[in-house]
C-alpha cells in the first residue's frame, strides 16, 4: 500500500478475483505472487478476466514456462487485456519478425501493454 496506495480505489471483488487469476497462474506459490504484486500492485486493479487473458494470449505465443518467466520480469504485462497482447505481438511480428520480437519482449515485456495502431505509427516514423 505504500508504494501504490491507489490500489484501494479497486473495487473488492476486482482485487479478490485478480489474486485468485494470480493464484490460478503461479500455481498456488504464494511467494511468487506476493512478490509480483509488491513489484507491480497494479496487477490487482485489473479484472480477473483481463489478467487470464492476457495470460492465454502469452501462453499461446511462448508456452507457459517462458510465459511465467516473463511475467516474472514485468508482471505489468497482465494488466492489458488479451486483444492488446495478441494485437501487439502479431503486429510486431508482421514488422520485425517472430525472432525479433522474442528479443525486444524479453528487453521490454512493456511492448506487449501498447496498442497495434501505436506500433505501426512508430514503426512508419
């Protein structure tokens, strides 16, 4: 709470279903989640569902061992909902190339939160 007292203004059941989405991924580990939520607490303002779509989307493009270590890198990552995650990776994908965009999410997993329309606009600049 003192790093992100705005956790507070989520509502109950937006925190109680974020912790269980987390709870769901990482297993049941307890220590793995209170340190990605201390590391990002924002995790816990998002809906269960954007956090377990987001999760899918990564699972589905990098399987769920390098999926987990990414999100240990930057659990920020699950804040944005499945559609931008998907969205983002294929655009980078069509631009710079699969291989390409393994290395630029392990750099920066932010990559993966900005929408396709901004990727584009950036690339063209």
């Amino acid at each position: 709470l003192r790093k992100n007292p705005g956790i507070l203004r989520a509502p109950r059941d937006t925190i109680n279903g974020s912790w269980f989405a987390l709870h769901e991924i990482m297993k049941g580990d307890e220590d793995s989640i209170t340190s990605l939520v201390l590391r990002c607490p924002e995790v816990l303002r998002s809906p269960s569902r954007t956090v377990r779509g987001a999760w899918k989307a990564l699972v589905g493009f990098l399987g769920e061992s390098k999926a987990l270590e990414l999100i240990i890198q930057n659990p920020a990552v699950l804040r944005s909902p499945q559609r931008t995650v998907r969205g983002a990776w294929e655009t980078l994908s069509e631009l710079v190339g699969a291989q390409m965009v393994m290395t630029l999410v392990r750099k920066n997993p932010d990559v993966l939160r900005t929408p396709p329309s901004t990727i584009k606009e950036a690339y063209g600049a």
